[in-house]
C-alpha cells in the first residue's frame, strides 16, 4: 500500500510518500516560517497563502523524490483537523480534487495522531535519517508534546487509545514560544530557547510546577511566573510592559531563565511518564511533536523510562507529511472507514 500524505495544519506544507505505514519513500517539507519571523508567530493568512503557492510543486517533488508515479501510489491521505483552518482547506481541497481525478481512495487523518504514527515508520532509503528497525510495542505509552497539544495517550493497539490526560491551558511547546518572546529570542521559541539554556544555569532559578489532575498537564502559570522573574532581574514591577524586558536583560539573565524553565517544562512532562508508567506498565513509551525535537527532553526520557523509548528523527518530529502518510497506510490497515472526496471537511479543533 503506497500512501501519498498531505500536511498543510499550520506553516508547513508537506508531502510525503509511505508504503504500508513503514517504508518512507519521500519527505518533502517547504516552510513558511522564514515569513511569520517577523511577526513572531504564525499569521494564518499569510501561511494559507503560501499553502496554495507550495502544494503542488511540494506534491510534484515527493512522487519525483519516490521515483515513482499516480499509479503505483494507492491512496491519498490528508490531515483534516486540528490546526489552522485557512492552512486545513488548501490541503483538504488538494486532497479531495486529486482523489477525484486520479481516482484513488481518500484518508482522513487527525494531526495529532499522526505526530504518534511518525513512531512507526522504520524503514527508509532516503539520506540523513536516523531510524530504529523496532516497532514501538503495546500497550504503548504515548507522549504528545507540540506547539498546540500536550497529552498523554494509552494505546492498547494500533489506532486504540485512551486519552489519559492533557494541558489545561498552553501547549508545552506554546510555552516555549512565549518565553522566547519575553526574552527576545527569535520565533519559533523551542530551538532558540534550548540553544540559549546549553550556556545557562538550570537550577539558577526556582520556577513553579503546577498542580493539576493526575495526568494533565498546565503551563500557563509558568510561563507567567517566567514574566514575573524577568520583571524582577531587572528591578522593576510586575506592570512593568513585557516587551521591553530583551533590551533590559543580560545575556547571562537570558540564559539562565532558558534554562531554569527548559528544566521545569520537561520535568512537569517527566514527573507524568514516570507516574503513567507506575500504573499502566506499558512495554512502549513514544514521544511525538515538534517538541520531541528538544534534545534536553529526550535525554531526560531516556534517564527516567524503563521499558523501550522511541523517538522519531528530529525531522520526523516537527510537521511533515511522512506522519500523515504513516497514519493513512495505518488506517488503511486496519479497516478504517475512508473519507468522501465529495464532502471532506476540515475540523479546526478536531481532538485525539
Ligand atoms: O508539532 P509542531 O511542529 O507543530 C504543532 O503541531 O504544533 O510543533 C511546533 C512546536 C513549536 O512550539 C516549537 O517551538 C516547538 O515545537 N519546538 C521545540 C523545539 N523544536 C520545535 N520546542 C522545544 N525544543 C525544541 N528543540
Ligand atoms: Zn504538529
């Protein structure tokens, strides 16, 4: 089964091929970031458009990077939700005109769920990849960590899962964002934000972590309490206007808050696995999301994991098209019921 994916949820628009959910033939991802800089955060419109102008050349170059064509490839696969809607419709529309014109078969994919799938690709011909042979087994525990979600899911088998729990305000990975902005440091936060606590102090500062429900998770308060500190280094009060902390803080200050929050973020994600663990002993624990990126965390997870820890390549982490195309060769698999090309629709806040 050779899957075509198509990813277009936020600034990314990606295409991959995949066969049977485990062999990635292409991987082909063209950014908008570079534009959204600027503005220190994603603009819809501007990623929608930049969607409409990528599509099809990014299509064209993963069936050419797969060496192959329409018809070997088998069927089409699409993220439709969550993720921002503008962004969604370009590639659901590409998806449902391409199912009907090309007659294929046409996949609906959740975003999230496929950020769990890049797990499963084990095998691939293409360059620069580091991947394991191992599929992760069940029950799996999986660890969903992105700039727009943050859970832990149990899952039984494939495509079966329980949510056990998740943020109940910002995403880890919005977290990290923000903290950049208070710093000064370029969007997207994540990289910048590990790059600058490589030179810091973690245990510099105390920040808090905060207490909610057993498996959910919460980062707004740390993220204020971030602001709250930054106001202090630089001896003023708590109205004092976020946007002037950069030019007032030293890069020493910076550093050493980068630090102190990376630590407390992934401790908060930590302080959960171990926990889920202790209860549901799972023969597999995988991360997955664009935070999964963060050397910092994978090497905390595999301190703190007993049993088997997978972790995608770095570029099978962030947005990509192989996790969509993973997904629908999965789905396929297993029987899911196909989407119509006539009426797919895009589900913004669609959850796991
Ligand atoms: O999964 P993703 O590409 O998009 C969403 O579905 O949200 O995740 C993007 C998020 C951003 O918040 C970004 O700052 C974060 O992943 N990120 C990182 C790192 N690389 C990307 N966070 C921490 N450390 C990193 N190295
Ligand atoms: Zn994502």
């Amino acid at each position: 089964m050779r899957v075509l994916g198509i990813e277009t949820s936020c600034d990314e628009t990606a295409v991959a091929i995949v066969d049977d959910g485990i062999d990635m033939k292409s991987n082909v991802v063209a950014s908008s970031m570079q534009l959204h800089v600027k503005y220190g955060g994603v603009v819809p419109e501007i990623a929608a458009r930049s969607h409409i102008e990528a599509i099809i050349p990014t299509i064209q170059e993963a069936i050419e990077q797969a060496d192959t064509n329409w018809d070997e490839i088998d069927a089409i696969a699409v993220t439709y939700g969550a993720g921002l809607g503008g962004s969604l419709l370009i590639g659901v529309l590409t998806a449902r005109t391409l199912a009907i014109t090309k007659g294929k078969p046409l996949i609906a994919c959740n975003h999230v769920l496929g950020h769990v799938y890049a797990n499963f690709i084990r095998k691939t011909n293409l360059e620069n990849y580091d991947i394991v042979d191992q599929a992760p087994e069940f029950p799996m525990l999986a660890i969903i960590v992105s700039g727009g979600h943050t859970q832990l899911a149990l899952f039984e088998s494939h495509l079966k899962y329980r949510l056990l729990g998740r943020t109940q305000d910002d995403a880890i990975g919005e977290a990290f964002d923000k903290v950049a902005k208070i710093l000064g440091l370029p969007y997207p936060g994540g990289p910048s934000i590990s790059a600058a606590a490589l030179k810091g102090d973690d245990r510099a500062f105390i920040l808090p972590k905060a207490k909610v429900g057993k498996y959910d998770f919460s980062f707004s308060g740390l993220k204020t309490a971030v602001l709250r500190l930054a106001q202090q280094q630089v001896g003023e009060s708590f109205d004092f206007p976020s946007y002037r902390l950069p030019e007032r803080l030293n890069e020493g200050q910076k550093a050493n808050i980068a630090a102190s929050f990376q630590r407390v973020a992934i401790e908060t994600i930590a302080d959960k696995v171990i926990t889920a663990i202790d209860e549901f002993k799972p023969n597999s624990v995988v991360l997955a999301g664009g935070v999964a990126a963060n050397k910092a965390l994978r090497d905390k997870l595999a301190s703190v994991v007993p049993c088997s820890l997978v972790i995608p390549d770095i570029k099978l982490c962030t947005d990509n098209g192989a996790m969509i195309a993973a997904l629908g060769g999965w789905q396929l698999k297993n029987n899911l019921p196909l989407a119509d090309p006539y009426t797919l629709d895009i589900a913004p806040n669609l959850t796991m």
